[in-house]
C-alpha cells in the first residue's frame, strides 16, 4: 500500500500537469494578461482575457519526456543524499520550465500567486521596488515614491548584488520579490551597484506597507497641468480622470503626462487613461500571438474625457510596458509630442493561468504592437524630442544688458518700472525654486517647453 500511495505522489502531479498543458494547447483556458513590466516587489498586475488556441504537437513525444521526468523524480527520491519533498521538487522542476523560456515567464507556488494577487490592489507590504532581469543582473526599474525604497535613494538601473547578504546571481525574480518582502516593521539590508559608484552601496530598509497614489498632479505657472501617473493598478483611471478635471477647472491650457519609471501595471486600466484623450473606437494597442492571431485593444466610451488639451508625454529608460502603450499610441495619433529618452522594450504578454492546487503560471503568450503596426519588443518607443537626464542649476548674478539699462532710453509705452522688473526676477527665481520639485529637471523643463510652444503655434494656426 505505502508503494501505491508513493506511485500516487509522483504519477498525479505530472498528470496534473499533463493535463494543464493538454487544456492550454488544446481548447485555451480562462486567464489573466498583464501589462506589467517584468516581476517588482511592488507587485504585477492583471486583467482577464483568453489564451488562444495553440497548435497541436506530438503526443508520443509528450509521453516520452514525463515519463524521463518520472524517472529522474524517482531517482532523485531514492537515491539523493537527503529526504527530498516530492512536490517542492516537482514545483522546482516546473520553475526550471518556465524560466529558460524569457525574464517574464515563471511558475507561482500557491503562496507565491496569494502574494502576487494582493499586490494588483495598490496596497501591500514590502519596500516598494520594481525590479526586473538585465542581463541576469537583478536589476531595479523604479523605486516608487514615497516608499521605504524611495526614501533611501534607490534608483532605476540600480543593481541589487545582495539581499541581506546573499548573492542575487542566481536568484530568480520570484524568489528575490519573496525575500524583501516581509513582515512590516522588520528591516532587510540591501547592497547595490551603480553605474559610476565604485564601491557597492550597502542600504537598511524597514519593510512597510506599501499604500501607493498613483496619479499626482499640479499647476505650472497657473496655465499648465502636470501629471504624474507611477503605475497603472486599480482605480489609476478614476484618480486620472480626477486630476485632468481639476488641472482642467483651474485653467490649464496644456498638460504634462510624466510616465518616467513607471513600469506598467493593469493593461484595462491603460486602455480606459488613453480613452480619456483619444477618440472612441480607436485601438490603443494590439496584441499578436505565435499563429499571428490578432486582438486589438480599443478605446471606450468613457465619463470623463479632454480629446482637445495640448499634451506632451515624459517617457524616459524605465517606462516601460503600459507606459510604452499609452506613449506609442499618443504618439501615433499625433495626439501628443513624446518627450526624453527612448523606453524599456518590454513589448510581451504575460497570461497568469491558475492551476487547481492554487499555484499559477506566468507565461509570456503574445506581443505588443503600436495602433501603426510598430512593435514594442526589445525596441520601446522613441520620443518625438529626445533630452539626456539632467539638472539645470539656477543663478541669480546672472544680468544680459537691454536697452531699458542704457542711461537716457527712450521708454517704451508697455515699458515697467526698474522696481516692477526687479519684484518679476525675484518672483521668477523663486517659483523656479518652489512650485514643483522638478523645476531643475532638464527632461522636466524640456517637456514643458515644448508644450508651451505647441500652445503657442495652436493658438496662431487657429485664427
């Protein structure tokens, strides 16, 4: 009896897994596609959809493979130097599977997929990182703000070398978001590498919970509107349509869309932001799988929408996946001007497919393609005008002579008084100082420049 039950063990979850893979090929099942940019600790996020129908394949080579896994399982069981837990070898063993096909396909055990769906609320605990693999480095996309990770200045293309002093290289992604997240209040010790630091950055972090807004947004000069869009999760496009309507009733002529370091997040979510400023009816993205089937993603009637405002969308090496969606199609409908540096590339679908022992794939089923037909894969969106990361640093001695300084002008009818343009400097310097944290980002500045620019020449064409 005890050998039946021992054949039972190793037998029902490779049928188990023979018949998911059956049910994938053969028929699809119902699923979960995300846009999110590779695996965070901040969390990746879904949206139901259907994994197409594939093509068929050998079965008798199918069965032939199982039945070498069987063999190795059983091997491994009676033979290996310590007692080996039959499932956590068969998890590994489909782990191993998934991850030699691309960075973004993995398998989640049960606790892991409980884990990953708390995170698509915008609420959970952790140190509030977007990571992803660059070039098997365990790379940072983005630290968002106002989270522990934000506050201690870890920065995208950061490289994480050790957690709590163990070795990332060969860590999977999976496992590297399991080890920082935590018990909130608990601290984890994180070393860095960063491009132009010699030395490694060692960092203590107090995990917390991860409460994250969003969308931030503000006026510029009282005639522009700045938005600040992190991540796409759920209720980023009520906090969108807030923000558009109040930067709107204060008189913005114009609006900055930053997506800088926003990883991805909800693909329905990106779909209903562009709806708000694109007409109805227009794809926003299309997908395209391994037997060229298309799907296209379309904008929908929306309550709130400001198709006219004049936009320049922020994008820089970290924006990447919905970012690169909401940036290429604005951009292909000439609906806005992008602006900064080429994005991530992250141009792939990845389906979440539960199993029914609770764990769940990951796997990477379609890509991404631009409503003109460009594919983001490997690639990412190229602004319209392209500004290096930098900063502008502000003085106040600096004085060009005018002819309103020549002893004896002659003075203009609009001419101000010496006191007048003396209290405008003053003012200026100070807004450039105060009105937003950004004012001494050259990509920043760039950006709103160009928009005032297409306010003025729209202002101009229109008459």
């Amino acid at each position: 009896m005890k050998i039946f039950q021992k054949v039972l063990m190793i037998i029902l979850p490779c049928i188990m897994l023979l018949y998911a893979a059956s049910e994938l090929s053969s028929k699809g099942v119902n699923s979960q596609a995300m846009a999110a940019s590779g695996s965070g600790e901040s969390g990746e996020y879904t949206q139901v959809s259907q994994v197409a129908k594939k093509g068929s394949y050998n079965q008798d080579d199918k069965y032939k493979a199982i039945d070498t896994f069987m063999g190795v399982l059983e091997l491994v069981e009676n033979n290996y130097v310590e007692e080996v837990n039959s499932q956590e070898a068969i998890y590994g063993a489909i782990k191993g599977m998934l991850e030699q096909l691309d960075p973004h396909s993995s398998f989640m055990t049960p606790d892991e997929f409980t884990g990953f769906q708390q995170s698509t609320s915008g609420s959970f605990g952790g140190l509030g990182i977007t990571i992803t693999m660059k070039n098997d480095l365990l790379t940072v996309m983005s630290a968002i703000e106002d989270t522990p990770a934000w506050k201690a200045g870890i920065k995208g293309g950061d490289v994480i070398a050790l957690i709590d002093g163990e070795p990332t290289s060969n860590m999977t992604l999976d496992a590297a978001v399991k080890k920082m997240r935590g018990k909130v209040g608990t601290k984890i010790k994180l070393t860095i590498a960063r491009k132009g630091v010699e030395k490694p950055i060692d960092l203590t972090l107090t995990r917390a919970i991860i409460k994250i807004e969003s969308v931030k947004s503000d006026m510029i000069d009282k005639e522009l509107g700045y938005i600040r869009l992190t991540q796409f999760q759920e209720n980023s496009y009520k906090e969108m349509v807030n923000a558009v309507r109040q930067l709107s009733n204060n008189g913005a002529k114009g609006i900055v869309l930053d997506l800088r370091n926003n990883g991805g997040g909800l693909l329905n979510e990106a779909i209903s932001i562009a709806s708000i400023f694109l007409p109805i009816n227009k794809t926003v993205v299309f997908t395209r799988e391994r037997d060229k089937q298309e799907k296209h993603y379309k904008t929908e009637a929306v309550n709130f929408t400001n198709r006219t405002i004049p936009m320049v969308v922020l994008v820089n090496e970290w924006s990447a996946s919905a970012s690169e969606i909401i940036a290429g199609a604005m951009q292909d409908y000439k609906r806005a001007v992008v602006v900064g540096k080429s994005t991530f590339g992250k141009g792939s679908v990845q389906s979440i497919i539960q199993l029914n022992d609770g764990s769940a794939l990951r796997l990477t089923t379609s890509r991404y393609y631009t409503p003109n037909g460009r594919s983001i894969q490997g690639v990412g969106i190229k602004p319209d005008v392209e500004v290096e990361p930098g900063t502008i640093e502000y003085t106040s001695d600096y004085h060009v002579i005018k002819e309103s300084d020549l002893s004896g002008h002659l003075k203009g009818e609009n001419e101000k008084s010496k006191d007048e343009q003396d209290k405008e400097m003053d003012k200026a310097m100070q807004r450039a100082s105060q009105v937003l944290p950004l004012d001494d980002d050259l990509q920043y500045i760039s950006a709103v420049q160009v928009l005032k620019g297409m306010i003025v020449y729209g202002n101009a064409s229109n008459k």
